[in-house]
C-alpha cells in the first residue's frame, strides 16, 4: 500500500494542528503587512525542533503554545514530556 504525505499547511503548528499565528504567513497571504512575528524574539532549541516532521522543517512555524510547553517539561496535551 502506498502512503501519501499531505502537505503541510503552514498557518498551522506542525506538532499540534493549531493555528500559528505566524505573522509572515499572514502577510504572504494577504499582502498586508504585519509587524514583525512574535517568534523572530524568541529562541527555538534544537532538540524541540528535531520534533517537527520532516516535511514540516522550514514550511510551518511552532506555536506559542507549544514552545511554552516545551519549555515548562509538557507536551500540548498537558503531559510531561
């Protein structure tokens, strides 16, 4: 049986599904310009980004959320990691 990989969305987060919020996404959508997005600030360590998918890398932003659940020890879910 052959598998198909879907694309990935890159308004979503690729470890959870939820919207985000990247403000450079927005803007290549719409065209209208956004201040500069929240995560250009803010520090994504190597080992929570060796969690994305394959097909994620460089096509879809972590969010918020789950970047501040890395860093408190929790997956999404609320879970320890």
């Amino acid at each position: 049986m052959q598998t198909t990989t879907l694309p990935t969305d890159p308004t979503l987060c690729p470890l959870c599904g939820g919207d985000n919020r990247c403000a450079m996404e927005i803007q290549r959508a719409t065209g209208v310009k956004q201040a500069p997005c929240w995560c250009t600030s803010l520090t994504f360590s190597a080992e929570l980004l060796d969690r994305l998918p394959e097909a994620a890398r460089g096509q879809a932003c972590i969010c918020g959320n789950c970047l501040a659940a890395f860093q408190t020890g929790q997956n999404p879910n609320g879970s320890t990691a």
